[in-house]
C-alpha cells in the first residue's frame, strides 16, 4: 500500500466521521454556502495578475514540517497582495497538517478564488468545501473512476464550485475528460512516491483540450520554467513549498512575482 492509498483509506473513515457530527443540513445553513463564488478561469487568464495558485501547505508526507510558523491570513494575504489568482489551501489534517478553519481564515481575508486542496471522495466533502468558502475544489483521477470524476464534477458545478481535475498521465487523462470541469492539472508529483518531474507537464500539455484551463502543479521553482510552460499552453502554475519552504512566504512570492513580470 502506498502513500495515496494509506491517505484514501483514511480519507473514508474522516468523512463518515464527519457525516455523524456534522449533517449536510448544518454545512448547507453556513452563512459562506450561499455566497458567490469567483470565476477560477476569470481569474487564471486575468493580464494584471500572474497564473500562481500560491498554496499555503504546513507539511507533506514525503517532507515532513514545511513551515508551521506563520499565520494562513498573512501568508495569503501577501499572496494575493503579490498578484497570485488563486490560492490553494490544504484542509487534510493528518498528513499535510491543514484543517477547515485554515480555508475559513483564508476566505475571510481575500477576494480571490481559493481552492479547497484535498482528496474528494464523496458529495458530503463538496458541501464542506461551499460551506467554508471554497471557490474551487480538486478532483484527483488517480483515486476517482470516470464516473465518479463526473458525478462529483456535476455536483459541484450545481453548488456553484469550480472544478480542477488533476491528472498525472496520459491514461488518467484520456478517461476523465468530461464537459463539467473548468480546468485541468498537471501534478508533476508522483502522489506514490512523491517523486517529481516537470516534463511530466511538457508530455501532457498538446493532450489536454483547449476547452480547459491548462495548469501545472509542483515542481515549479524558477521563472524560467514558467515561462517555458506558458510556451506550450499552460495559464496556471500551482506553486507551493517553493514560497513555504522560507522565513517569509510572503517575501518570497514578491519576489518571485517581480522576476515574473519580465518573462
């Protein structure tokens, strides 16, 4: 069993967990579920901000603590004050070290869309995502069957979510395309080893439709590499233990913001 299977099999018991102390009534009377939620494809393909989907992750399997120091309003604040068009906040607690309330003290402090970054398996979870005030939510193929990617995609867009779908080969790509997505993601993280490569991005960009927003997800660390993937078509770039690896994230993505503007 490897890493992505241990954090599914978790992932079930969570959720039914939730079902039993939360109902779905409870989540659907949150005063965040019947906001409006912002354009994620608006937002990417906007000339006066820059592509980043800047994530605010603690730790992650394969890295241990990332930076556990430092406040979720502050750091995507400064992210959004950077230029970043969306961010990305991990809500998985017992392996990335995130929680609800880290999408809720997001929300409250931007007006950018924010992806709730997790493992969706059930509806029950895209309630949640509404109810704390996500914008976007992620659907992983690799843990997902064709149906299930687009019986979640649907539900989604009719609780007025955008949908990104991440894929990580050709294979997972090819059977999960369907017309309820927004956009498509690369990871360029292998979630069984956590290995990374950004070719993996390059082999898959002329494979994803043009009806998508193309983005890219990991492994991105310079500008030149965003610009050599905005050559072949992608319009969003997921960067995340690149800012919160440092003292101060939000130094970090304004400078890699200003490095940007000349590519």
């Amino acid at each position: 069993m490897n890493i992505l299977d241990k954090i599914v099999l978790r992932k079930r018991e969570e959720v039914e967990h939730a079902k039993l102390n939360v109902p779905a009534r409870l989540l659907e009377s949150a005063a965040s579920f019947g906001r409006a939620t912002h354009s994620f494809r608006d937002f990417l393909l906007d000339g006066q901000r820059n592509g980043i989907i800047a994530e605010f992750k603690r730790r992650s399997p394969s890295k241990g603590v990332i930076n556990d120091q430092v406040k979720v309003e502050t750091v995507t604040a400064a992210y959004a004050a950077a230029g970043a068009s969306a961010l990305s906040v991990l809500t998985d607690r017992d392996f990335f070290g995130g929680s609800p309330d880290d999408l809720v003290k997001a929300r409250s402090v931007n007006q950018i869309p924010v992806l709730r970054k997790d493992f969706i398996i059930d509806e029950y979870q895209l309630l949640e995502a509404k109810a704390w005030g996500a914008d976007v939510i992620l659907l992983i193929a690799a843990i997902l069957t064709p149906g299930e990617i687009r019986s979640l995609a649907g539900f989604a867009k009719r609780l007025g979510l955008n949908v990104l779908m991440e894929v990580h080969n050709l294979e997972e790509l090819q059977r999960s395309v369907c017309p309820e997505l927004d956009a498509i993601g690369v990871n360029n993280r292998n979630l069984g080893d956590f290995s990374v490569n950004i070719q993996t991005s390059f082999d898959l960009a002329d494979q994803i439709p043009d009806d998508f927003v193309k983005i890219s997800e990991s492994a991105i660390s310079d500008v030149e590499t965003i610009r050599r993937l905005k050559s072949v078509g992608f319009k969003g770039f997921l960067i995340g233990e690149n800012f919160m690896k440092t003292g101060d994230p939000g130094q970090a993505i304004r400078q890699f913001a200003r490095d940007l503007i000349s590519v």
